[in-house]
C-alpha cells in the first residue's frame, strides 16, 4: 500500500474507547489541519465496566492538560494503589499487588534478592514490609508520592477508579470543545474503496454518509469495521483464559473506598470490587463451562459489599487478540482489537497504548505500511505479555475447584514458563520487549503465590543486611503512619 496522506479520521462509535482516542486526537492534533469526526448512536449501549485502571492513566491525563482534582470531581474518582487479591494462592490466604516495587537496593543487587537471600537464612520479616505503597494500602490511607525524596522508599505509582459512564461524558465534552465533530446515527454500511479495499465511508441509517482517510473502530465487541468490512480474523486464546463470562452489577457506598481494587476468588472465577466516591462496581468473572449463569448471578450477590442498585448485567467474551489491529487505513481501539479479562485492569490501558501507537505511526500524518507492519507487532507482543502475567495468576492458584484445577494443570506460553523457569532457578526477573508489568509486579505474583527460588544468591555480610532491612522496614512504617485517611485525602480535592 502506498503512504496515504490524512486529513480526516473518522472514529466509529463512542464510549469510553471512542471519547478517549477523540479526546487524545484533539489535544494531539491542536494547530494541524486534520478534522476528527465521532459517529455514534445513542441507542447502542456500551460495556462500560472498565472502571479501574493502571498508572499509565495519568500519562492521559497530563496529556490533556487537565488538572487531576478536576478529573477527580467530574468522574467521582478514587485513587488506586494496587490490587488486593482474596482466596487465589489459598481459599483463606490474600496478597497485595502494588504499583511499586519493594525496599531499596543493597550491595548492588535487586532489594527482593537480598530479601530471598536473607528469608532463606531465618529472617522473618515480610516482603510487603518494605513497600510503603502496600502498608498505605493496607491502613485505607493515601498520600501523593514524593519522586523528589532521596529515598526510593517514598517512589511509588497509583492510578484511578473512576465511574466509566462520567469519564466517557468528561472526555466527550473536551473533545467537542476543541472542534471534534460528532455525529449521531447507527451504522448501517460500510463502503471500501473497489480498488484498494480501504475503507471509504460509513453510512448511516439515515442516510448520511461521513467519509474518512483514516478510519478507528471503537464499536466494541461488534467490531463493525476491522472485522465485518475488513474481514481481519480473531485469534481465541481461550485455551489459556477459559473463563468467558461476566456479571457487572452496582452496590450503593456503604463503608469509605478502599484504595485499592479488591479480586476475589471464587468458585468458577473471580469476583471484582472497585470502589467510586458515589457507589462501587462489582462483577463476577466465570466459566460458563463449570458453573451456570443463575448460580454465578446467586454467588455473585450473595458476596457484595453493599446494597445493589442495578440488576446483574450479562456480558459474554472470548479472550484473544485481533491478528491485526492496525489494517489498510482502519485501526481497531479497544475491544473491537482483542480482550483479555480485567483481572489486572488492563482494558483501559491497552486502549490508551493503542491511541498512542495510532499517533505514534501515523507518521508525517500518512499511512506507510511499513510503519503499519511495526504497530502491529508491537500491539501483538503488549497483548501476549499481559496475557502471560494474567495467565500466571490461574497457573500458580491453590485452589481445589475444577476450573482452577485445569487452569493449573494446563499448559503455559513458552514465553511465561522461561520466566517462571528463570525466577525460580536464580530469583530474576526475565523481563521481554513491550512488558506492561515490570519487575515489581512479577515479584508480587511470585511472593503472593508463595513461589521462592532456589538460590537467590548469598551476602557477605547476613548480620549487617538485616540492620539496614530492619531500618527501611522501620522508614517504611513511619511513612505510612503520617498519610491521611483515603478518605480525608479526598476531601481535601474538593
């Protein structure tokens, strides 16, 4: 395919994956003669369960020179430290993934090593004990982190959980406010060009047409362009993520929000809580294969936390990959390019990286194959790494139910089991091109789920290494001692 200049990009439907690649285009785009139009119709819902995210959130947001505590305000959001994982590596055992790794550095090695190494010589304090992203977590406080500190203790990350519907309404009107078109209507075709097979205008129900240069299916599941008008095929990676249905529902605000998402084991699946200012979200993911819909929907709000104030909604999914989310002039965001459960709220993330490689490759604003041909691999291997560190989650469980027995007898990616095989042989952490999760977040999952090394490599000096823990541990919880409340923190952004 020859470059192809564009001037006009056409983003088929809304919701929090359309207004999010509206809202970035906009403030991208400011001074460049490039028009962005939006087509979507009221009368199509959206999944809009995707309410919690990661750190790489808060890129977005400074992105769009918006300030934080007015995003906050506008989507009731609260913020995010990590999640807190219930009945995975045990029914009565819980461990906390947070957005930080653990300890700093000691005698030129990674702090976990020397904490393995020291474990294995009789010390007894916990790895979570040196991590002040964990102990605000565990006492409900929060407190901005301080990057400027001398010590790597105060350096952590956080994220949001924010009401996707008002996210999606915030994003909406920033776009519109900088020259986004929006148009309202249903799709009723899409016509290619009988040459080059791209796409060359959706038409509306009504009869509109809107044509385009570049075209962004944000349709969802329905994949309308990059599937029905494109024919790009879908890969199933439900051999490896069997669980293929979901149960949303939301719970009235009963206590004050956590900061933290909290994953909760269950039966068939694992169970969601995402605490917002105004109400939570809650959902039951499952296998249809090892329990039925009633008895999910029974399991699911036999364990809220809260009144519910809307009935359980269905939503049914394959896990896998588009093979190309980026084909001739249409690039898929969102779920129209793949899914992978949200264990580890990855959806909003992958749409976030998937607007930034459409801006990233869209070089001198022109479609070149060649850069196409990059996009793609680079979007295949960020959707293998999550499915992998996903995967792990299910492989490492201790769990005596039959789906969680399958899932940890069954056969991992080549790519996950070298990273187990290296961890536990040496205590590294084997780290690949386009990793989403970095080394602390594979030491979570090792920690949580009890996996040690063999030989974390021996120290020089046990008696003085274990001083300078003991003093970071102590650091760590003097810290956690001075934040405020989650709660209170909230309070002071309004």
């Amino acid at each position: 395919m020859q470059a192809t200049p564009v001037s006009h990009i056409v983003i088929a439907g809304g919701g929090t994956a359309g207004w999010m690649t509206a809202a970035y285009l906009a403030r991208w785009l400011d001074g460049v003669d490039i028009c962005v139009t939006l087509v979507e119709s009221e009368l199509i819902g959206t999944v809009g369960v995707g309410e919690a995210t990661v750190p790489g959130i808060r890129q977005f947001i400074k992105h769009l020179e918006v300030k934080e505590s007015e995003f906050i305000k506008a989507t009731n959001a609260t913020f995010k430290l990590g999640i807190h994982f219930e009945g995975w590596a045990a029914p009565e055992q819980s461990f906390f993934h947070p957005f930080a790794g653990y300890g700093v550095d000691l005698e030129d090695r990674p702090f976990y090593k020397s904490w393995w190494s020291a474990k294995a010589q009789g010390y007894r304090a916990e790895l979570d004990e040196f991590c002040l992203c964990t102990q605000l977590a565990k006492a409900g406080k929060f407190a901005q982190p301080s990057f400027d500190s001398a010590s790597r203790l105060a350096w952590y990350n956080y994220a949001y959980h924010f009401d996707a519907s008002l996210f999606a309404k915030y994003l909406r009107g920033y776009a519109e406010q900088r020259q986004v078109k929006r148009v309202e209507g249903k799709i009723s075709q899409v016509h290619l060009n009988p040459d080059s097979g791209c796409i060359q205008s959706l038409e509306l129900e009504s009869g509109v047409c809107v044509e385009g240069d570049l075209f962004v299916d944000c349709s969802g599941f329905n994949a309308l362009l990059i599937e029905k008008a494109l024919g790009v095929a879908y890969e199933d990676w439900s051999h490896w993520l069997p669980c293929d249905s979901a149960l949303a529902v939301q719970t009235r605000s009963n206590i004050a929000p956590d900061p933290f998402t909290r994953s909760i084991a269950r039966s068939a699946g694992w169970q969601w809580h995402i605490p917002l200012q105004h109400r939570a979200g809650n959902g039951y993911v499952y296998s249809s294969q090892h329990i039925t819909h009633d008895q999910a929907r029974h399991e699911l709000l036999s364990n809220l936390r809260g009144e519910p104030v809307t009935d359980p909604r269905l939503i049914r999914f394959t896990t896998g990959i588009r093979t190309e989310f980026w084909h001739k002039n249409c690039v898929a965001i969102g779920l129209s390019s793949g899914f992978l459960e949200p264990l580890e709220s990855t959806s909003i993330s992958l749409i976030q990286t998937g607007i930034n490689k459409l801006a990233g490759f869209l070089v001198n604003f022109e479609i070149q194959a060649k850069h196409v041909a990059e996009a793609n691999r680079l979007n295949r291997l960020e959707y293998e790494r999550i499915r992998d560190f996903i995967i792990l989650h299910y492989a490492l469980n201790g769990r005596s139910e039959p789906l969680w027995q399958q899932v940890r007898a069954m056969p991992i990616p080549a790519t996950l089991a070298e990273k187990v095989e290296i961890f536990t042989a040496t205590g590294d952490i084997h780290l690949l091109e386009q990793e989403s999760f970095v080394e602390g977040s594979w030491v979570s999952m090792f920690y949580g789920f009890g996996l040690n090394p063999r030989d974390a490599g021996a120290v020089q000096d046990a008696q003085k290494l274990q001083l300078l823990m003991d003093k970071m541990r102590s650091a760590v919880y003097q810290g956690a001692q001075y934040a405020l409340s989650h709660q209170e923190f909230l309070k002071t952004l309004s």
